[in-house]
C-alpha cells in the first residue's frame, strides 16, 4: 500500500514537472521573458562598482537570453581586450545555463574545443540572470586577476536586482 502511494506521488510529481513541457509542444507561439534596458544597466553597473571598490578594473557585458549584447561596460584603466573576453564569458552561460565556473569543472572534458569557438570561453566570470526560473540573459566580467574575483563581481550584481526579478508576475 505505502509502495504504491509512493509510485504515485512520483508519478504526479513527474507530470507536474513535465507540464509545461508538453503544454509548449502543443502552441505555435510562447511567450518569453526579456530583460529591460534598465535591469542589465543596473547588473552593468553594480558589476563595474563592485570590482571597482575591490580594487579592480574591469569590463562588464551583459547579454540578453539570445547572446545579443544588451550593455558593454569598460571601467576607465580596463584593457579594451577585457570587453571581448566578458562577451564570450556571458555567451558561454546562454550556452550552458550555468555559471561559466560550473561549466568549466562540470565539462572540463571538452573545455578546449568549446574555447575553440570565437564566441564562447569557458572561463570563471560569468552568470545567468534569471526570474522565475526563466534564463533572462548573462552578465560577463573580465579585468580582475581571477576569474574568481570577476564572478564575485557578476553575482554580486544579480543579486543586487535579484529581488526585483523574484516578484515579477
């Protein structure tokens, strides 16, 4: 008896989940959630601050779901080769999904072909900007001696406007 109570809270479990899966094969159009100017000037700029408060001098790009540049931040002693590598880092979390940190220890088996592409490198830096569980798009930081310290610099910025993205309708 408990068994079969068990299969079945499963089994709705799975079909909640898969819900709106299936419901998108059945429409021609979706609806997307997409990121205003606003929001990724606030990410940009928080980004640039708090690198700049710890001592560095970055670049900071955020993109939007697609991997279109939405904002290109350059601090003023960044190098301007730091913007194309924050691009690229940003790309690479619409690609995966993830951080560009998870991605780089969760497929280090094909890290060196993925930096193969000129819009991807599988580098510490980057994150997703979401709401409600939605990929809205990415912010990408380069200029820091680190990878480590970019993405510090990149999370501290989503969440900065995380709260804004948490009640969103």
């Amino acid at each position: 008896m408990l068994r079969r109570q068990i299969q079945s809270l499963r089994l709705l479990s799975l079909l909640v989940i898969m819900a709106p899966v299936l419901a998108v094969a059945d429409v021609d159009v979706v609806d997307a959630r997409l990121m205003t100017l606003s929001l990724a000037q606030d990410v940009a700029e928080k980004a640039v601050q708090t690198c700049r408060d710890a001592g560095y001098q970055v670049s900071v790009v955020v993109v939007d779901r697609g991997g279109e540049l939405q904002v290109v931040l350059r601090d003023v002693y960044a190098s301007r080769f730091t913007i194309e590598l924050a691009r690229r880092k940003a790309n690479t979390v619409i690609l995966s999904g993830t951080s560009s940190s998870r991605l780089r220890v969760n497929r280090a088996d094909i890290r060196a072909e993925l930096n193969e592409s000129q819009d991807l490198l599988v580098l510490d830096g980057a994150v997703p900007i979401r709401a409600a569980g939605a990929l809205l798009g990415a912010v990408g930081v380069s200029g820091a001696p680190g990878g480590d310290k970019d993405e510090a610099c990149a999370r501290k910025a989503v969440e900065s406007v995380q709260q804004r993205l948490d009640f969103l309708d």
